[in-house]
C-alpha cells in the first residue's frame, strides 16, 4: 500500500514538473515570438515600400492600371504608416488623373489627406483639380486656398501657382507684392533648386507699372535663360522690340535693339519655342529687324500655328486674306477658327468678320457671325468689334439692327481714328441702304 502512495506521488510530481516545464518552454517561445515581431513588421513593412516603389516607377513608365495593382496591396497593408499610405493614396490618385478619371483621383487624393492633412503634393494636386473644374465643380477660391496650404508647406509648383493667382486675381484679389514674394519664394534663384517659369513671371512683374525696374527684369530673364527657359529668351525679344531699355536723349522715347530681339527669337525658335518662332515671323512679316520676307514670316507663323500659338494662327490667316482666294480664305477660316479655340478675342472677331463679309457665299454664316460678334461685344465693346457685329447683323438682314450698331462704333471712335471713321461711315452707309458689307 505504502509502495503504491509512493508511485503515486512520483507521478503526481513528475507531472507537475512536467506542467511547470510546458510552462517555462511556452514562456520562453512567446518571448522569442515578441523579440522577433518587430523584425518581421519592419520585414513587412519594407516589402510594402518595395511595393510602392515599383508602383511609382510603372507610373513613370505610364503603366497606370499595373501600377494600381500594386497600390491596392499597398494601401490595404496594416503594416505602413499614415504618412505611407497618403503617399500611397496621392500616386494612385495620380494614376487616375493620368487617364482622365478625375472622379478616382479626387477620390483618392481626398483619402490621401485623410491620412495626412499636410501632403503638400495631394494639395496641389487637389487644387488643380479645382482650377480645371476635373472631377469636381470649378472653383478658383478653393483651389487657390489648397495652393497656399501647399505653397507654406514648401511645394515649389504651387509656391508659383500662388504667385500667378496673385498676380493674375485667379481665386484671390490681386496683390503685386504678394505675387512677387511667392514668385521669388518659388524662384530659388542661385540656388540647385532654381524654377524657371516662376523666374519668367517675376521677371515680367518687373516690367510692369506703377514699379517699373527694366534692369532686374533683363537680369532675371537672363539667369532664366541660362537654365534653358525659351520664354526668357522671348521675353528679352520683345524687351528690344518694344524699347523697353533706354530714353532717347533728345526726344525722351524709349528705345530697343532690334537686331538683338531678332538674335532671341532666333534663339528661341531653334530651340523650339512656338513663341519664338511667331516673333520670328513677326520680325519678317513687319521688316523690323531683318529684312522683310513674307516667304519666311509664312513659314514661322505656320511652325509656330501647327504648335498651336493662337497669335500666329491668327497672323497666318490674315496673311492668308491679303490674296483672298477661296482657297486661301478657306485657310484663313480655318486658322482664325484654332486662335479663336484659345479665347482671343482679336481672333473670334476675325472669325466672326470673315463668317459675315465674306464675298465667297459657301464661307458666309450669318447666324454663327452674329453669336460670335455678339459674345466679343459683350466682353468687349470696342469699336472695331462693334464695327463686326453691325456686319453680322446685316448679313442676317437685320439692317435696323446693324445700323443702330454702326452708330455706336462710329461713336465710340476717338479723334485720332480719322481713317477709321471714314471705313465706318461707309459701311453705315450700305446698311442704310439695305445691302450687307462684302470684302
């Protein structure tokens, strides 16, 4: 009896020991299971890194839909940070944009700032989307409110943006010292980080009344066009085109170099800048600067119209109407149809002049003239634009109308348009009359 209490007791320790060894060993395994945790989630979390990288790279190499698949592994991971999974969010958001779907990308940028309220590029980003009305209502005030957010936190791009809006009253009222402070922080003159749009703009602030400074202007156009801005070297053309630099002695004008505005252009338009090309072909059309070749003005415009510079399609087809073939009238509509395309004005009246006076009557469009003149008078009622509507209206047969209108323009004439009130008073003339004007 007493040998089976014995074993008994042996078993009942043994036992015990062996729980209290189970114990020590389980302890001992969680222990190795806590120190060797945090090197699997930096593991991990390096590999999500990876992920984004490669990510950002095929967006680099416009490969949006593979690099999605990427970010959705990414974004979804519990081992990032929030400033990660902004980071994340903003490059899919991007993604989106690049193919134009704006709702997408404004969705993720909106997640984005979720996560970081501060992610400078998610608020530029944002704010363009504002400033374009893409995938959301255009709105200038907010979008400029996002590039401010942005511009403090030291994006360089909106730093600019910011500038501009200042300087143009984009979303904000305008303010010259502003414009010039945020241009000059964007700027980074003389240092790695040098912007040279943002350098072109504050350049041309300074050429600008009430605070005129045309030797800081010509310098900075000159730091911008050693980092190999073509608008800088536009910018000094016209300086020297429109004698900007200096007084004449005796009769106080300002005074230029014109042969050093064609050597920018030049400069420019080898470079590729359709700006520059126009001014080219601008210096041949005039003779100012070289010498007159309407060949070579026809063959800059048209480089510089075929990039889609709305001054040189303009020219082209006015151009073009200096012999008023069909042919070549049909060429000028066309042309005056692309400037008129990018808001100008003085193109859409072109447009709207050749649509109603046309001596060709398959290029006539009276309806469309009268819509189009009626636009340009609204935004501006000067009397060449007058002038068009009158002859839009009478096209139609509406010569109540186009003589009412010709008596405006004739009115709004100063007294130096001596040539122009004679054309007018013709043109009221055939109205009277009852026949439209024809060119």
């Amino acid at each position: 009896m007493r040998t089976k209490i014995l074993h008994q007791d042996y078993v009942t320790a043994v036992s015990a020991g062996l729980r209290l060894l189970i114990v020590v060993l389980s302890l001992f395994s969680l222990t190795l299971v806590i120190q060797a945790q945090p090197a699997a989630i930096e593991s991990r979390a390096d590999q999500q890194q990876q992920e984004m990288r490669k990510a950002i790279a095929l967006i680099q190499n416009h490969d949006y839909e593979l690099a999605r698949t990427y970010l959705d592994a990414v974004l979804i991971s519990p081992f990032i940070s929030n400033t990660q999974r902004s980071r994340g969010y903003y490059f899919r958001g991007f993604s989106y944009f690049s193919q134009r779907m704006f709702v997408s990308a404004a969705q993720d940028y909106a997640r984005s700032l979720e996560f970081d309220p501060a992610n400078k590029s998610t608020l530029s980003a944002v704010a363009h989307l504002y400033s374009q009305g893409l995938g959301t209502k255009k709105d200038p005030t907010i979008a400029f409110e996002y590039y401010l957010k942005a511009a403090r936190a030291g994006h360089q791009f909106s730093q600019y943006q910011v500038g501009r809006a200042y300087l143009e009253g984009y979303g904000v009222t305008p303010e010259l010292k502003k414009a010039r402070y945020w241009l000059g922080t964007s700027a980074g003159i003389d240092t790695d980080e040098s912007y040279a749009p943002a350098i072109v703009l504050l350049a041309a602030t300074w050429r600008e009344e009430p605070e005129p400074d045309i030797a800081r202007a010509a310098a900075l156009y000159k730091k911008a066009a050693k980092l190999g801005s073509t608008d800088a070297l536009v910018g000094l053309a016209y300086m020297h085109l429109n004698g900007e630099f200096n007084e004449d002695e005796e009769t106080g004008a300002a005074t230029g170099n014109l042969e050093l505005a064609a050597d920018y252009f030049r400069q420019a338009a080898g470079a590729g800048s359709a700006a520059g090309q126009a001014g080219l072909g601008y210096l041949y059309e005039t003779g100012k600067g070289l010498a007159p070749n309407s060949r070579e003005a026809s063959v800059w415009y048209g480089r510089a119209a075929r990039a889609g510079n709305s001054f040189a399609q303009q020219r082209l087809g006015e151009l073009r109407l200096k012999n008023p073939t069909l042919e070549n009238s049909r060429t000028a509509l066309d042309w005056f149809q692309k400037a008129s395309l990018q808001g100008v004005l003085s193109a859409q009246n072109a447009l709207a002049w050749l649509l109603a006076t046309s001596k060709y009557p398959e290029l006539r469009n009276g309806d469309q003239a009268v819509e189009l003149a009626r636009t340009i008078v609204g935004q501006n009622a000067r009397p060449n634009y007058l002038d068009t509507l009158a002859a839009a209206q009478a096209e139609t047969g509406d010569f109540d109308a186009a003589i009412a209108t010709q008596t405006r323009a004739i009115e709004a004439l100063d007294e130096s348009q001596t040539g122009a009130a004679d054309k007018y008073r013709e043109r009221l003339s055939a109205y009277i009359n009852r026949d439209p004007w024809r060119e």
